[in-house]
C-alpha cells in the first residue's frame, strides 16, 4: 500500500490518534475510555506525559467533560452527562420546535412497530433464541435500531422542550 493511500484512510488501529495534538490525543483517550482511568493509562493511550495528560484532564475537568475521583490513585472518566446535554442543546439549536415534534413523532411510530413486530415493550425483553438461526442477525439489527430510536426520541424529545421553553414569553 503506498504513503498515500493510508494517509487518506483512517489511522492505524493501534494508534488511533496519530496527527493530532496532545490535548486532542487525551480527549480522545478520555472518550474512548470504558472506565476511570488514570492520568498514567490516559498518557499511555495519548502518547503524552503523564504531567501533559493531566493538564488537559484538568482543564476537561474544569469545562465539565471529564470527571475527577479523588482518590490514590486519582482517575478519569468522560462525563456522559456532559455528551447528552451537548447532542440535546445541539438538537434545540439546529431545529425548529415543529421539526423536533416531527421526529419524536416519526420515532414513536418506529418504536411502535417494533413493539408489535416482537410483541415486546422494549429491546431488552425480545429473546434473540426464539428466532431461527438465518434471522439471528435481522433480528440483533433490529433490536439495535429499536434501541437507537427509544434514545433519540428522548433526546429530540428533552430537545424540543428545551426549544419550546426557551421561546415561550416570560411572565415576570
């Protein structure tokens, strides 16, 4: 494979963030993080120091985006609360109040129909094991959707909330 081909695709597995800068490395590091890590794993997976990676998690911590637990040693995790506020405000900025009630409604009927096609309330309740092996993987795909749009219709949901709260006249 020539220089130019892998400089157009995506970066090596193993070093995922190659080409950034360091505060990019670590935020990465923090978002692909399945649990508290410390400064040290975070600077390992960064390619940073460990003085380096603390720096930019303070200044994640400060912003909100990460969270920090005290403790021997101390550690690091992305604050989820932070990336769904952000999606949300995002939502309530980019549409309408018309177009979020729109999409709520256009995901209420998905979700309806995957009630009624597994005759269950919810993803978690449908048992893969009950449908033939050649359906196995439809069925995982569609259990999959179905749980994407119980999540995006709560967030366009809490989105068009927000909208409709920020335009209504105050009463003071």
């Amino acid at each position: 494979m020539s220089d130019d081909a892998r400089r157009d695709g995506p970066p090596p597995f193993d070093r995922p963030f190659d080409g950034e800068d360091t505060k990019q490395r670590v935020y990465g590091a923090v978002l692909h993080a399945r649990e508290p890590m410390t400064a040290a794993e975070i600077a390992e997976r960064a390619d940073c120091s460990e003085e380096s990676a603390r720096t930019h998690l303070s200044f994640y911590t400060d912003l909100g985006i990460v969270i920090y637990h005290d403790g021997r040693p101390a550690r690091y995790e992305r604050n989820d609360d932070y990336f769904e506020w952000r999606r949300m405000n995002e939502l309530a900025n980019e549409h309408t109040v018309e177009e979020l009630q729109a999409r709520v409604s256009e995901l209420t009927d998905q979700i309806k129909a995957y009630r009624a096609e597994y005759d269950a309330d919810s993803p978690g309740d449908v048992d893969v094991l009950d449908y033939d092996a050649e359906n196995v993987d439809d069925v995982y795909a569609d259990l999959g959707d179905w749980a994407t749009a119980v999540e995006e219709r709560r967030l366009h949901e809490r989105a068009r909330q927000e909208a409709t709260s920020s335009t209504a006249p105050s009463h003071g």
